[in-house]
C-alpha cells in the first residue's frame, strides 16, 4: 500500500449520501460501510474531518417553498445535520474509531460546541472530527460549511463525495453525451455554472487555495485511493 500523500482531510458528504435505497432517512449498511472506509484511512495515520449534510432529512429551501418561513426551515435543516452527525459517530464509535460532533450552534448536551482549536487537537490526537449545524446560518449550504472548515482547520484536499465519478459538463444520469473532467480551476466552475458546489463555496475554496476531489462515494476503497495520490474522479485547482 502506498503512503498516504495528504495529512489532514476533510470529507463532505450529502445527507444524500446516507440514504442507501430508501428516499427519507438513514441507512445504517451504508453508514457503516462509510466508517469502516474513514476507519481504513485513520489507521493510516490520515486525520480526517467530516462535514454531513441534511438533505435526506430536511432542506431548508424545500421547507420555505411549501411555505414556512426560511429561516426557522433553515434552523430545521441544520438541526438535521446533527443527526446526521450523531448517527455517523455511532457508526464510527462501533469501528473503535475515537470522533467528536461538534456543533456550530449550541447544542451542547448532544455535542461539542465548535471551537477551531480544540477541533484541531482532536485531529492531531487521531480522532475524527464531524462538523454539525454547517455554519450555524441560515440562507448556506454544507457545501459552504465544507470549505469553511476546511480552510479553518488547514486541511491539505477537500473530499467532495457524490453519486459520479467526477464534474460533467452536463448531467450523465439524463444527457449520454456529458463529457467528464479530469481537472478544472475554480473560474471554470463557475464561468459554466458546473455543478461542484454553490458559488460560496467555490469563492472559498478559490481564494483560500483549497483543493476539491469531486468523486463517487459509492466505490469501494475510493478514499484510500484519493489519500494515496492516484488521479481519482474530477480535481479542483488554480
Ligand atoms: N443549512 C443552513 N446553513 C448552513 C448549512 C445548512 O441553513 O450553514 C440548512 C439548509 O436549510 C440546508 C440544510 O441545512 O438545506 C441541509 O444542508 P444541505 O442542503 O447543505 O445538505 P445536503 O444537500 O448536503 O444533504
């Protein structure tokens, strides 16, 4: 096995992510198929931090549009994210790996409360770190939250997971003749309006100099692939 060429990651997973076949919730196969990968990685010395999305629980956007109000919706999308975490911590804790949640708003019965050095020393003591709540504001995304953390904590790659195999310059489920990316800069993304994240999240990453992984979560060993250098799904730069 090759050595692991990033120090410190970070790993944004949709709520998407979590729901395996069922259309609202939580699959536990796929929650513990996802911490024995984050599993494989920590016991190669990779210190690794997750931001989880809410999605398959509730969206804000969604929740306004059948006519709450944003911001309580937004709160509610949030929250979801929490459970998100608490669920992937369980997953996590049954591996025997050592994680944290920590929330961006208070919620400190459940979880930590995010602080960046104490998140940071939980890293380098070799646990996982997963970041609730996103940013703790409403009207963002996780995507946001991802690229927020990522920079706060240093993280050399930021890991964006979804059902493809990288950026296409359409969407491959509908169009046979999207063409896949390799490589991309930030400007591309967002000249061509490319759905890798929202634009906050890519100005982030652009201006701070995060590298994104755009790849597909549901192939087994993708993240020790990606951790060990090899050309793996759709990479973001300068
Ligand atoms: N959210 C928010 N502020 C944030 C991050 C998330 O208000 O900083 C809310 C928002 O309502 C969003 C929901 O939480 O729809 C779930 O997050 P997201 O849609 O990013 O989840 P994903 O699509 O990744 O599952």
């Amino acid at each position: 096995m090759a050595e692991p060429v990033y120090q410190r990651i970070l790993l944004k997973l949709s709520g998407e992510a979590l729901l395996g076949e069922a259309d609202y919730g939580i699959d536990p196969l796929v929650l513990r198929r996802l911490a024995a990968e984050i599993h494989a990685l920590v016991d190669r010395g990779v210190e690794v931090a997750l931001v989880i999305g809410g999605g398959n629980i509730f969206r804000g956007a969604g929740l306004a549009e059948a006519g709450m109000d944003r911001v309580g919706a937004d709160h509610m999308g949030m929250l979801a994210t929490v459970m998100n975490g608490l669920a992937m911590q369980d997953a996590l804790e049954r591996e025997n790996v050592f994680t944290r949640v920590m929330s961006a708003i208070k919620i400190n019965q459940v979880c930590e409360d995010y602080i960046r050095r104490r998140a940071v020393r939980h890293l380098e003591k070799g646990r996982v770190v997963i970041f609730a709540a996103g940013t703790g504001n409403p009207f963002f995304t996780t995507d946001s939250a991802a690229s927020l953390r990522a920079v706060e904590i240093g993280a050399d790659l930021m890991l964006k997971a979804t059902k493809v195999d990288g950026v296409y310059s359409a969407d491959p489920m509908t169009d046979p003749s999207a063409l896949r990316y390799d490589q991309l800069t930030y400007d591309q993304v967002l000249d061509d309006r490319l759905s890798v994240m929202d634009a906050t999240a890519i100005v982030m990453c652009r201006d701070q100099n995060m590298p994104i992984v755009v790849f597909d979560i549901n192939e087994p060993g993708v993240l020790a692939r990606i951790v060990e250098g090899e050309r793996v799904g759709t990479r973001v730069e300068r």
